[in-house]
C-alpha cells in the first residue's frame, strides 16, 4: 500500500486494476444514520431541555455557536463513536452532524472546533450540572408516562450500582480506592424497570470522587426520583436492588420508612459466616461425593452492630468445584423485606446483573469513563453527554421493537443502523440523502425510520 498524494491511497496486487481509494468529496458522510438519533432526539426534546438548563454567559455579539448546538455536536459526536472535543477537528465540517445540529449540510460554515467546545465543557458551574440532571431524568420519566398511558406499570425496580472509572493525570478529587485497587473516580449509575421488561432506563448518572463511601447520595437521588415517579405512576409498588456498597442503617431506615420491598448484598463477616457455617459443612459434602458445584439457600435474623433491629438474611451456601484446583467456599447474603422463598429472594437479586450490563454499554459503546478533564465539574458534564446519547439508543432500540435490533447492544446499533455512507444533495426544497442500495440493513433501517414519521 503506497501514498500516492495527500488524500489518496494506492492499492496494489489485490486485483486485474489498480485501485486508488482518495478521500476529497465534500457532500458525503460516512454517519448517515445519525438523522435517527437526531428524530429520537426531537420525540425526546433532550437536548433542548438540556440546553435550556445551561446559562450563555458570553456577550451576544461574539457568541458564533450557540449553546444547543455545542451540546447537541457533543451528544450526537459521542453517540457516533467520537468522544473527545479532539474528533470536532474532522466532525465540525461533516455534512450530516452539520444539518442535525441546525447548520446547512453544504454551506461554508462549521460547526464548533475542538477549543471551543473545550471552553464550553469547562464553562459549566456546578448548579448547572444539577439541572442537567434534572432534565435528563425528567426526560425519561415523563417520556415512559406517554408510552404507558394506556397500560401502566405495576412494579418499578430501581438499580444503583457504583463503578470504577480509572483516573491518570491530574483530574480534581481522583483519589486511590482500596476496593479496586487504583486511582479512580466512583460514578453511581441509576436505572429503572418496568414491570419485567429487559431493558433498564438509565435516569441519574452522578459522577462521585474516588474515595467516595459506597452509599454515597444514593438516599437523595432517592427521594427525588421517586417523587417523579409517584407524579408520573402515582401508587406504584417500588422495588429497590442494591449492592453491598449500600448496606447503611440510613439506606435501610430510608427504604423500610417509605414501605418499598428490596433486596440488598450484605459483605460477609463472621458473624455471618458462623451463620453460614453449618449449611458450608453439607454442601462441602455434596460437593466432595458429587464432584459438581453445589449449592443451598437459608436464612437468618441478623443485626449488624449499628442497625436498630434485625433484619432478615438469605444465605447462599456454595462450593465451587472446577477441575484442576481445589474446591472453593463462596457464602453469600442479601438482606430482604420480601416474601418467599430464601431461593426466590436470592434469584431475584442476581437479576440486578442486566443493570450491571448498561453500565458495561455506557463504558464500552459511548467512553462513560472518558472523563480525562482536569476539572471534576467538567468530567461530570462529559457523564451527563454520555448519558444522553446512550438515552437516544434506548430509544431508538424501543423503535427497533420487533427486528434483529431490539436486545442490540449500542455498538451493534451504530454499526447497523448508524454507520452509513451517504451522499448529500441540498436543494431549495429538500435535503437528499442517498445511501448505498446494497445496504444490508435497509429493511430495518426503515422500519425504525417509519414508525418515528
């Protein structure tokens, strides 16, 4: 493969012909299926009510991009697979970001550089960011209102799940976790469940510093998203899942006050484990006869040493067999308020799992952990810009109902459906996208296109 000029690619022995690949046509977009992310966005009114939270402190006459077109370059960017203000270098003059971001597809001007969008994540004050995270969760909530008007929900279970976002440089309030073992930041991640649907709606992703203590404002996000919910489903059971991280007597005061059911890890400790101990003992045994995994469930009333009463306690008991090591004790405990059995209330915890995997898409379809600003209000922008892209993929996949779409995860969908080479026809009436006839995920593509019209 030899450079034959600046923009143009020589291929040689792959054919009868040379082939020479150059790249000088201004009017074609290599992300042609951004106008879907761009309707969902519209049905949403994400970004405006995003924009809207967000005070212009520059003087009018030097302001060139306004402050909705800066969030939406930087939303629709990171949802196309560019996270980084750098990616603005090429993007800015992309024809299609250009005309999903209010500019005209073929016209001279571009949209805004890398140092400006720069100066625009590091202009956000803190009291901003509170209602960007208000909009944000406002957004989803009010938008599920409509799409359950009719059949409204009977159960909604809501997930916090804390997570590592690794750290280097000098970002503010980096510090070293013990847990994971690094310089890290610890955002909390918060969704919801309707009913037993598969898909968990991401509503409040809250940035958090390093050293952070597990429970960390999980009782204030709490308190005011399930305000919206009882505005929004009125008397609606709610169900709360929580890992170890959140077993604080204020977390349980706050969930057992309200009347919520909920199932919540509890790390071990040796109470617990002589708790568990003679269950351990059989299940060594079967273990040892059978050669398998085994398991058995229990439970227990335990009173931690600052909790007011005692609560009850399942107990997984297991060993795990695995050829060619040694057989390993792994006893579990999740407290509950539920009903049923040790078994039943257990399974219902593992089911917390499908949350974990939004936060596994957040990082490694749309760079959640991308946060590489020094200042720690910037970092928290740049979650509530990831978190708004990965919102107009959960609804886009709501759109996707019914094809090979529907359970995609993000990369899949912007590799499907997003990651279209268009060409660019504007006219004094129309705009013209013409995209290869060959497309192999046309029929889908126009189906999500056709129920969004």
């Amino acid at each position: 493969m030899k450079g034959r000029k600046e923009q143009a690619v020589l291929f040689e022995g792959i054919g009868p012909k040379r082939v020479e690949m150059e790249f000088t046509q201004p009017g074609q977009s290599s992300d042609g299926g951004m106008v879907l992310l761009k309707v969902m966005d519209e049905k949403l009114g994400l970004t405006r009510r995003m924009a809207e939270a967000i005070g212009d402190q520059r003087q009018a006459g030097k302001i060139d991009h306004a402050v909705l077109e800066m969030l939406q370059e930087r939303v629709y960017g990171i949802a196309c697979g560019y996270p980084d203000c750098n990616d603005a270098q090429r993007m800015s003059r992309d024809p299609v970001m250009k005309m999903i971001c209010g500019q005209s597809p073929m016209g001279e001007e571009s949209l805004a550089s890398q140092p400006t969008l720069s100066r625009f994540e590091n202009a956000i004050r803190r009291t901003e960011l509170l209602r960007l995270g208000y909009a944000l969760t406002d957004t989803v909530i009010e938008q599920e209102k409509k799409r359950r008007r009719r059949n409204p929900p009977q159960r909604i279970t809501i997930d916090m799940d804390p997570t590592e976002d690794p750290t280097y440089g000098d970002q503010q309030l980096t510090f070293f976790n013990g847990y994971y073992d690094n310089w890290c930041y610890l955002p909390m991640v918060t969704t919801i469940q309707f009913d037993l649907e598969s898909d968990q709606r991401l509503v409040a992703p809250v940035l958090r510093p390093g050293n952070a203590k597990g429970s960390l404002g999980a009782v204030s996000i709490l308190k005011r998203l399930v305000k919206r919910l009882r505005w929004a489903f009125g008397s609606v059971n709610i169900h709360v899942r929580l890992d170890g991280a959140f077993a604080t007597p204020e977390v349980f005061r706050y969930l057992e006050d309200e009347g919520f059911s909920y199932v919540v890890n509890m790390a071990g400790n040796s109470v617990l484990q002589q708790y568990a101990e003679p269950m351990m003992k059989e299940i060594r045994r079967r273990a040892k006869e059978s050669g398998r995994t085994e398991k058995m469930y229990g439970e227990v009333m335990y009173q931690a040493g600052k909790w007011e009463s005692p609560r009850r306690t399942i107990i997984k008991a297991e060993v795990v067999v695995c050829e060619g090591h040694d057989n390993r004790d792994n006893a579990r405990f999740v407290v509950s308020n539920m009903r049923g059995t040790p078994k039943s209330v257990y399974r219902e915890y593992t089911r917390r799992g499908d949350a974990e995997n939004r936060i596994k898409e957040l990082k490694d379809g749309l760079c959640f952990d991308r946060t590489s600003c020094t200042r720690f209000d910037a970092n928290q922008f740049r979650n509530l810009l990831t978190a708004a892209a990965y919102i107009l993929y959960q609804e886009l996949r709501v759109h996707a109902k019914g094809t090979e779409c529907a359970d995609a995860q993000v990369w899949i969908l912007r590799e499907r459906l997003i990651k279209i080479g268009v060409v660019i026809r504007e006219s004094v009436r129309r705009i013209l996208l013409e995209g290869p006839r060959w497309y192999p995920w046309l029929d889908i593509f126009r189906r999500i296109a056709l129920r969004c019209t």
